[in-house]
C-alpha cells in the first residue's frame, strides 16, 4: 500500500512538472522551467522494474531508465540559431530563432530522387521527433541508419551549415525490374537453346555413326568382291555375281506383282539404281528407253523397260543370269534392279556401255572395207553360235535361241566387234532333260525379218531348232545390210533396211506374209557384188540363210567357219584370226 502512494505521488509530481516545463516554453520563463527541474531531481527516484519488464506496461519511453521526458541539460539548454530551407534542393533559406538544436537532412523517394531540408528544434516534442526517432528504411524495420532518409542534429548557432548527411548508394526499382527482366529473357533463352543444342549434337553423332557404318560396310562388300573367282570379272573391271537356275527359278516362279505391273526385282548384291547416276538418254523404243549413266566411275548402259513391259525385263534378267552366258560378243551384264522415278515405276538393267551404238546406227553413219565387213559378221555370228550352243556340266549352259535378231539388237564394240544384245524374247532348251523354256510374253519380235515358218505360222513351237533356224533367217538379213554398206569398186549404197522397196516403215503381217512367203522375195543384190569375191563370197552364204525352207538353212557354226575360210583366202585383207 506504501509503494502504490508512492508511485502515485511521483506520478502526480511528474505531471505538475510536465505542465510548467510546456507553461515556461510559451511564456519564456526560465526560471519556473529550473524550479520544475529542480523539483523533479529532489523528489524520490523509483526504479522502474518495480513495475515490471512489460514494455507495455513500461513508462520509459526514452530508454534511459527513468521516468523522466527531459534530461537537466536540455531544460538549462542555451537558444540558438540555425539556418532553415525546405525541400527539395533548398535555395531559400531562411533564419530559424529560439532553437533547442539544428538539424539538417537527406530524403530518397521510392523513384531515387534525393532531396534535402534545414531546420530547428523549438520544443521538447520537436527533439524527440527529429533527433531521437528511429530512421525507417521502407522495408518495415526501424534502424539508426537507413537508406530512405538521414537526420543530423547539432548544438550552436547555425551548426546545421555545410554538407548534408550521406545516404548509402542503393539499386533503383526500375534498374532492379530490368535486371529482373534481363535475367528472365536469359533463362528462357537457355531453356530453348539448351534442348536444341542438345538435340543437334545428338543428331550430328547419330549421321557420323551411320556413316562410319556404312563405310565400313561398303569396305567389306569391296572385299568380298575382290576375294571373288576372277571368271566373274567383266573387262573394265566391272564385277557381278550371277545368280543360278535354282535361284532365278525360285525368284521368278514366286514373284508378286503389284498394280503398278512390277514384279519382285532380282538384285545384284546390292541397290544398283541408288548408285548410278543418269547422263543423256542415248536410245528410245517400244518398250522403253536406253540411257548413258555413271557407275563407279565408270559409264554404263542403263536399259530402263516399261512397268508394262515387265514380261521381257524379267526374261532378259533370268537369260543374262544363266551360268556360263558371258562371252566376248554377248553384251556384258551388271545387273538388273526395280526402282520408282517421278512416281512411276521402273525396271532397270544395267550392261555395258558402247559408245559406237548400236550395228543399225553405226551402218547409218559409216561405210565398212572388208575388212571391217569380216570383222562385224564374223564377230556377230560368233555371238549367236555361243547362244545357240548347249555347254554340259555341272553347272552348264542351256541352248538359247535370240528370236530377234537385228542390226538394232546387235552393238558394236570400240575393237570394231559386234556383240548381241536384247534377250526378252529368247527361247532356252537342255537336252539332257529336254525342257524347253518358251518367255511367257506378249511381245512378238520384228516382223521385218520374222522368217515365212513364222509369219504362215507353219512353225514347229515343240522344237527348239526351229528357232535356231529362225535366227539363222535374220541374220541372213543383216549380212545383205553391212554387205550393202561395204565399198566395192568405189561403188556403196546408203543404208537401207531389207525389203525397203517392197513393204513401208512399219509393215504389218500381212505385208510381210505376201512378200516373203507367197511372193518368195528376198533383198535385191547389186549387180557390182558378182565382180567382189569377198562380197560375192558373203552372199552365196546370206541366201543359204534365208532360204524358204528351214532344212536348209546353215547353222551357226557352218557359217562362221565359212566366213573364217573366206577370210584367209585373200591374204592382202592381212586378216587376223581372233575368233
């Protein structure tokens, strides 16, 4: 109960001297401000913890301990002047009188602009406020120092003078939302990248591995080949490996054909038409096209057959694929491929390349000596005696009747050799079994040089030497074409086709028909042959050859031993014997 009196009483004296300390401010009494202070120092002093640790509850407003607002030394303070501006760059100031302190101060707003006041203090509250409240720095904290705003005060007349307060350098809000800014940009940008880079870098490996894949399957494909039986190696070191009967004939015999007409292509170890490249078309027919094209460095012949047309180009493969076929006057075969250009189906088969063209083209363009008149007969019928001869064996070779026999199925060699070509329609026959294999195809052959057996259809079809006779016939045709073509005395003829005098461009069966098997006409020989004994030689053989009756007609191989024998009877033709 004691305490609670005393702490009132203090309480009460306080107030009393509050109040005479805010009288003696507005009057200017001095001495009524020393009597309260003197007052308040005689009065007993109570510690404050007797009241508790409460802030709340704490009387301290001051944080020095005691009850008490003013310390001695600013009741019995002096007066002062000071200088006095305002905001916000201070250019007029003025006189402040009567002050406690002065101060001087520094303020950043929120957009950075600084800007700076002088002042006084005038009473006890102002001291409080300018000199003792805490600095806030905009982000809900209270500290003595603050990045906002700084206060200096000072004690004596115009004290506040000189520089302002320093505030300590900070980033700007709009500088920080740019990098905020620059730092999004920058990490979106590495998200994208990143992946792509990624990616790319994935990819790039993958191609490398798969080229280094395919070289070194290419390595070992050109080993394989190289390690091969050099019987299977053509001249210009193109190589092919033939496939035999029993392959061709399960290829063949379960082949499945789509809409487009295209069967399942027979490939020669590997894609062909992937690794040619096609140069000028250098012949069109019927049943497609013939073009110059790049093969390892080397030019070939691409024959490119019509998807309709698949009937010749599967038989002209199985026949180039026949083991022991090669010869040096058989038209050397690459291989046979299926591939789709402009979205159009192709059948490809790939021989080699002659540049001199085919005998038609080459009759068209040049006049031949004897000598060069032997070469192309006895070149070309040694041709069609390996194709009409059965070679036995293990692994032999079947008789192969051509079936269309002409100047333009018959190519010409740099050396001035012939060599046969074009086996769509060939007729293969084996003795020892006696199976003749006759093309399942549409495709009927030339009717200019069809023989009359075949055009009076009277032909014997069981036997296969009837089509031996019937190529015998053609070829008789041909040798009256390069003997036309062969100067004799000065003299030579142009170049004409048998029968040209007889039935138009394109004859039709029935013009054929009449002129070869009623009328008995053959090509006309010119007068100036009789005087030749080379040209007179070869056309006692040519009408061996095409005779009416089939009987009669020479064999391949009594022909060209005829031509070899009239070769070597003139020795100024120094006719060398590579046959």
């Amino acid at each position: 109960m004691f305490c609670f009196n005393a702490v009132f009483l203090r309480m009460f004296c306080f107030l009393f001297v509050l109040q005479q300390a805010y009288s003696s401010d507005d009057d200017g009494s001095s001495e009524d401000l020393v009597f309260s202070s003197s007052l308040l120092e005689s009065m007993p002093h109570f510690p404050l913890d007797m009241f508790g640790d409460d802030e709340e509850n704490s009387l301290d407003v001051f944080g020095n301990g005691t009850l008490g607002l003013l310390s001695p030394n600013l009741n019995h303070h002096a007066k002062y002047q000071c200088h006095s501006c305002e905001q916000p760059d201070c250019s007029e100031e003025t006189i402040c009188n009567n002050a406690y302190q002065c101060w001087k101060s520094k303020v950043r707003d929120l957009s950075g602009l600084e800007s700076v006041s002088k002042g006084c203090t005038t009473s006890a509250e102002q001291v409080v406020l300018y000199c003792n409240t805490l600095s806030f720095d905009g982000n809900g904290e209270y500290q003595r120092e603050s990045s906002s705003y700084a206060i200096e005060c000072c004690e004596g007349n115009f004290c506040n003078n000189g520089s302002f307060p320093m505030l300590p350098t900070t980033q700007y809000a709009g500088s920080s939302e740019t990098d905020d800014y620059n730092a999004t940009i920058l990490r979106l940008m590495l998200a994208i990248l990143c992946p792509v880079i990624i990616l790319g870098i994935a990819l790039a490996i993958i191609l490398l591995m798969m080229r280094h894949w395919h070289r070194r399957r290419m390595a070992r494909l050109t080993s394989m080949e190289g390690s091969q039986d050099p019987d299977y190696t053509y001249r210009d070191e193109l190589r092919v490996t033939a496939a035999g009967d029993s392959t061709l004939r399960e290829v063949f015999e379960h082949s499945v054909t789509s809409g487009s007409g295209s069967g399942m292509p027979l490939l020669i170890q590997r894609t062909l038409a992937k690794q040619i490249t096609l140069g000028e078309c250098i012949g069109k027919g019927r049943y497609g096209e013939v073009w110059r094209g790049l093969w390892h460095g080397e030019s070939v012949a691409v024959k490119i057959f019509f998807s309709r047309d698949e009937a010749s180009w599967t038989r002209e493969t199985e026949i180039y694929s026949t083991m022991l076929f090669r010869h040096e006057n058989i038209l050397g075969y690459i291989g046979s491929d299926m591939t789709s250009r402009n979205s159009i189906t192709q059948l490809w088969l790939v021989t080699h390349y002659h540049p001199l063209g085919s005998l038609y083209d080459h009759l068209n363009r040049h006049s031949l000596n004897h000598v060069q008149l032997l070469h192309l007969c006895i070149s070309a019928i040694s041709g069609i005696l390996h194709l009409h001869t059965e070679i036995f064996g293990t692994q032999g070779k079947p008789a192969i009747a051509h079936r269309d026999i002409k100047t333009k199925n018959i190519l010409v060699r740099s050396n001035g050799m012939c060599v046969i070509a074009d086996f769509g329609l060939a007729v293969t026959h084996t003795q020892t079994t006696g199976e003749m294999n006759v093309a399942n195809n549409p495709r009927v052959g030339t009717k200019r040089y069809m023989s009359p057996e075949v055009l009076d259809q009277t032909i014997n079809m069981s036997i296969f030497e009837s089509f031996r006779r019937v190529d015998m016939y053609a070829f008789g045709l041909v040798l009256w074409e390069m003997c036309r073509r062969t100067v004799s005395s000065g003299l030579v003829e142009e170049y004409r086709p048998p029968f040209f005098d007889m039935v138009p461009s394109d004859p039709s069966f029935e013009d054929m028909r009449k002129v070869v098997c009623i009328d008995q006409y053959r090509p006309i020989v010119p007068p100036h042959w009789e005087s030749d004994p080379i040209l007179s030689g070869v056309w006692i053989l040519m009408k061996e050859c095409w005779h009416q009756n089939p009987n009669v007609r020479l064999p391949a191989l009594r022909l060209k031993k005829s031509l070899l024998k009239l070769a070597m009877q003139d020795p100024s033709l120094n006719f060398r014997l590579d046959f």
